[in-house]
C-alpha cells in the first residue's frame, strides 16, 4: 500500500483534510484521512493533494500549434488557416505532437483527457503516455456512410490503444461541418459523444442563414440549418445524456433551458473563448439551470497550453467579469469543475474526479511553497489562484505515478514536437 500526505487533502466531494493522506492500493483509493490515521508515507511539505484534474475537452494532437493567426482572424479564417497547415504532417508527426500533449497534460495535474481526435494518435499517445482517456474520433460532413466510413478507418487506427484506460467515443464536428442525419447517426453507435456547440458570432451567422466570412473554408461546411446548433440537435431528439457539447458560449435563455432538461453536459473552455474574441459563456446561468459543466482547455491552436491552473482562474475572472460580481464563481467551485464536474460531462464521475475510497487511484500534489498563500487560509483558493504546472510535483494515474517533478524531463518529445511545428510553417 501507498500512501501519500501532504497539509492539506482536498477530495472535492467533502470537505478539506487539514494534515491528510491518501492510501492507495491496487491501483484504487484505499483510505482518505489525516497523515495521523493513515500514516505519513511519502510526505510532501507546503502542497496539496487533489483529485487529478479532468481535461473535458482537449485536442492532444494540435499541441504544437500554438500563436497561429494570434488577434488578426475571424474565428472562421482561423479555422482556414488550422486546416491548411494540418495537411502538411503525416500520421508520424501527428502521433509525436500528441505524444508531448499528452505529457503536458500530466505535467499539469491533469489525469483525464475527453480527447477529440481527427487522426486518432491521440490514442496511442494517451495509452503509452499513461494518461486516462476517452478519444472522441473526429467525423464530418453530411453523407452518413462517409461519417461512418471514417470513423471505422479511425476507429482501426486507435485501436490497439484502447483498454483500461483510453475508451473510444465519436466526435460529430459541429452542426457546420456535420447534418443532423450524421448526428444521429453518430448517436446510434452507443458511445459517448463530444461536439462543437455555439463557439462563435460567425458560426451562428452561417448556421441561421448562411452568412459570415467562410469561403476558403466552405467546402468543408454542410448546408445551414436556418436554426443555432442547440436548436437543431434538439428538435432531432438528439441532446441527451452521453453528449458533451463544448463551448456553449453563444446560447440564449430557451436554448440553456434545452441543455438542461435533455441532461446534455457542457465543456466549458474560458481561454480559448476569450482567445480567439467568441466571448464569455454565461457560466452562472448554465449551472443555476442545473446544466452539468466541467473545464477543458481546448487545444493550443485556441489557447496557450493544457495549463489547467490557468484554466481554473479564467473561468474564475471571466464569470465574475460577465456577472459583475465576486461570488460568481467561487475558487471552490472552480475546482469541482475541473476535477468532479468534468468527470460527470464524461460520464466517469463514479470512477474518477474525487478522492474517495473505492475509486480510481488518480491523484496530483502541488506545492504552494514560497508562494502568497501561505500560511494557509482557504487550501482551494491557494490550490486554484496559485498552483500551476512548474508547482506540481507528483500525477499518479491509476496509482502509477506518470509524473514525477524533476525526474520527467521528455527531452525526445519536446524536440519532435518543435520539429513538427516547424513543418506546420512551412520552416
């Protein structure tokens, strides 16, 4: 049996242990208490541990595509550009970008990924890496047999990588690059499926009536719809419970109202909203209709980096910036909903995203050492407001530890990432 101590346990789904430890055994959470009832172990001085944080929406495979177009695209010219360079990697390029994705999301506490994939490497990367994933494979377009067709090539691609701890799912584009008869079609497979849902102004624009800045994207593009993303998909009896939709940040009252009643879960991804100018979600009312809403970071293509920490405080300012107010978002709710909140949007929340015995051994310690926050007043605040990447020291993944601060450097991925990124462009 391990166990890990540390000032402070915060198992997410009870309160705060002042002076806590973890017993792991067997690869599941054996015990929860104080370092006195369970014993020291590895000990580790002015951290926390927490559940490790769950990713509900990621693109692994675009982990060097950072910067592109930065300020100067409309969110439709930015998928132009993303799409174009893209085609200049081979499936050996892809597997390495996702490979250092991966690796970076275990460097940053993140032990979960609900990962959508359009090569499916990003399987095989979760898999070798260690990293717990769903690897929703990416479809498009409007003939079902094509959608199908692509996901069983994919679906051949990743398979030697699903087993215990990466599962596949489907990934129906969005409502403008996927019919609601590919929808469906995806639905009736019984996996667990991630959209694009209501990311941008430019995107409602082309789905209500075929306007907006397009046209080197719009072979890609199916016909509009005449009606929002939300609205289609729920006048073909298609949300539900099994569908996480990300974004979500152009929805109106009715269509927030829709999520909710269909049980359908929401992968709320703040810096790539504010990133590439869509706005802000409206978090608040998302989560008092009662919608399931977890954090994801979305890729670098969008956003920076997997950096979770950084994720935690811009849904923190951005929901109070939106509502004006400070209690909008409070840094304890922030955690839940990148620890239990995601893993409920990925339909895993028995398993993962809380420390309590019985389940997944998924866990991640950071040090607040030498930080503002300490001595200690509010261990979640200190955790969210001061943790990143640089401050973690330990990701254990069904009790294995995948990384270890000092002793993970990943030098080979780093350099065949940069080499990749080079071939994006055109180096």
């Amino acid at each position: 049996m391990d166990v890990y101590s540390a000032d402070w346990v915060l198992p997410v789904s009870v309160p705060p242990i002042a002076d806590g430890a973890v017993a792991v055994e067997a690869g599941r959470i054996a015990a929860v208490g104080t370092r006195a009832e369970l014993g020291q172990g590895r000990h580790f001085e002015n951290a926390a541990i927490f559940p490790g944080f769950v990713n509900a929406h990621s693109h692994l495979e675009y982990a060097v595509y950072a910067g592109f177009g930065d300020g100067t695209a409309d969110f439709a010219d930015w998928i132009s550009t993303h799409v174009e360079r893209k085609q200049r990697l081979d499936l050996g390029d892809v597997v390495d970008i996702a490979r250092l994705g991966a690796a970076e999301c275990l460097a940053s506490g993140i032990t979960t990924v609900g990962d959508c994939a359009f090569s499916g490497a990003s399987a095989r990367a979760c898999n070798e890496l260690g990293l717990r994933a769903i690897t929703y494979l990416e479809v498009f377009g409007d003939d079902t047999n094509a959608a199908l067709a692509r996901f069983d090539n994919l679906r051949q691609v990743a398979a030697p990588a699903f087993g215990e701890l990466v599962s596949p799912g489907i990934s129906p584009h969005a409502p403008y690059t996927v019919s609601a008869e590919v929808y469906a079609a995806c639905a009736s497979l019984d996996l667990p499926v991630a959209t694009h849902i209501s990311e941008s102004a430019s995107e409602i624009a082309y789905l209500t009536g075929g306007a907006g800045p397009w046209d080197s994207f719009r072979e890609l593009l199916v016909e509009p719809s005449g009606t929002t993303g939300t609205r289609m998909l729920a006048a073909a009896g298609l949300l539900g419970p099994g569908l996480a939709a990300a974004h979500c940040v152009m929805v109106e009252p009715d269509e927030i109202q829709l999520l909710a009643d269909s049980g359908t879960a929401v992968a709320h991804c703040p810096r790539s909203n504010a990133q590439l100018g869509c706005g802000a979600a409206p978090l608040r009312d998302l989560l008092d209709a009662g919608v399931t809403v977890g954090l994801g970071t979305d890729s670098p293509a969008s956003t920076p980096s997997f950096d979770m920490f950084e994720e935690l405080r811009a849904a923190v300012y951005t929901a109070r910036a939106r509502e004006r107010r400070p209690d909008a978002l409070s840094a304890t709710e922030a955690l839940e909903l990148a620890t239990l909140g995601a893993a409920k949007v990925l339909g895993m929340d028995t398993e993962i995203g809380s420390l309590e015995p019985g389940t997944a051994a998924d866990l991640a310690v950071v040090d607040l050492g030498g930080s503002p926050f300490l001595p200690w007043e509010d261990p979640a605040a200190a955790v969210v407001l001061g943790g990143s990447p640089s401050r973690v020291l330990l990701t254990v993944v069904g009790g294995e530890v995948r990384f270890d601060a000092g002793t993970f450097g990943w030098h080979e991925l780093r350099q065949r990432g940069t080499e990749a990124r080079a071939k994006l462009l055109g180096l």
